[in-house]
C-alpha cells in the first residue's frame, strides 16, 4: 500500500462504531476519496482528529490497490473558515458547494481546477462576500471545470447578468469575488445554471431549496 499526502477539504462525514469516521474529501491531488478515520471520537480521541466543515485539511491516508476506499491515518488543519458559521447564510451556500462538488465528481478523478475553486469559493464565504453572488460565481467556475457551461454568450441576457457571466467566466477568483450581485441578476443566472445542474443529476440536491431561501434573504438585507 502507497502512503500518500496532500491537501484535502471535507465533503461529508458521519460515525463508524464508537470511535471512527468515514469521511469523504475532495483532495488537491487525487480528487475525491473516501476512508475510514481511526480513533477520532470518543474519550480516547487523538486531539484535533476530527475533521470540521469549511477547512483546509492535510492528510494522510494508505493507497489500496483496486479499491476507492482508503485507510485515513493523519488528518491535521491548515485553515478553519469559522466566520462562515457566524451568518446562515454564508454557511448554506458553503455546505451547498460542498454538496454540488461530490455529487457531480467520480472517485478518484483528479481535478486541481475543482478544489481551487471550492477553496476559494470557501475563501470568500469567509471574508464576508455575499452568499448568493458567491455561490453563483462557483456554479459558473465548477460548471466550466467540468466542461458543462456552454459559454454565456449562448444566453439571451439582460445587460446587467450578460456582464457579470462574462466577468466571471474571464477573471479569476480575487476580482470575480467583489462582484455584488442585484436580486434580479442573481435570479436570471440561477435560472441557468440551476437548469444545467438539475439536468446533469438523477435527484434534487438536498442544500438547494436552503441556499435559495437564503440566497434571497441576503440580498434583501
């Protein structure tokens, strides 16, 4: 077995027996893998084991052969975004990036593009950009790191939603993020890309009818 190392971002977890994790990440090197944590609960819980939400993680974990399905031995954080738990609506949109990214990428199927994007798009969350004009901003980036996102001028757009779709499919993250959305713009760009999600999945995302509650409330504040 290969022991391999590299950088990680949480994409779900839940509990196995009394003391270990299965966690799934999406990795800078090896996309996303699947693994089982030993030892991180309970009262004899290696301090700083257990994985959070919204991180920046460096593990370890030990390559099977023929397997998707890996040995986790180190998970030590780089970063914590904890300002994005200070606003739900900040958070929705996190946890809803977090879900469009492992349903739409296969095992092992290595995408630096992807997870510069979804740490990014963390990034910003935690800067205190706007939830919704940030998640929109991912949806075009992923959509197009996927090659799923046909090019903006193959919409018939408003001035306003046609200039921010070109801005964003040219710039990169850092000008992009400033880049506030008006409640109408952000309605027209989530009608396509949330058709183009919606027609590239078997079932409705389970963060959605959230992100979109919020994503309406942020931008009324």
């Amino acid at each position: 077995m290969a022991i391999q190392k590299t950088e990680a971002i949480l994409l779900r977890k839940r509990d196995l027996r009394e003391t270990s994790l299965i966690l799934t990440f999406f990795t800078k090197d090896f996309g996303k893998i699947h693994g089982v944590l030993k030892g991180a609960r309970g009262s004899r819980a290696r301090s700083g084991s257990n994985p959070l939400y919204f991180g920046l993680e460096q593990i370890v974990f030990y390559e099977k052969e023929k397997s998707d399905f890996f040995i986790i031995s180190q998970c030590e954080p780089q970063l914590i975004f904890l300002d994005i738990l200070k606003d739900w609506g900040r958070a929705s949109s996190a946890y809803y990036m977090l879900e469009l990214t492992d349903v739409f990428t296969e095992s092992r199927d290595s995408s630096p593009e992807i997870f510069e994007n979804l740490l990014n798009g963390l990034k910003a969350l935690n800067y205190g950009k706007e939830a919704g004009s940030i998640a929109c901003l991912f949806e075009v980036k992923f959509l197009t790191a996927l090659g799923l996102w046909p090019g903006s001028e193959t919409f018939e757009l408003t001035r306003g939603a046609a200039s921010t779709l070109a801005h964003f499919e040219k710039e990169e993250w850092q000008a992009s993020s400033k880049i506030k959305l008006t409640r109408e713009a952000l309605d027209e760009i989530k009608k396509i890309t949330g058709k183009i999600i919606q027609d590239n999945i078997e079932r409705p995302l389970k963060t959605t009818k959230i992100f979109s509650h919020c994503s309406r409330l942020s931008l009324e504040q």
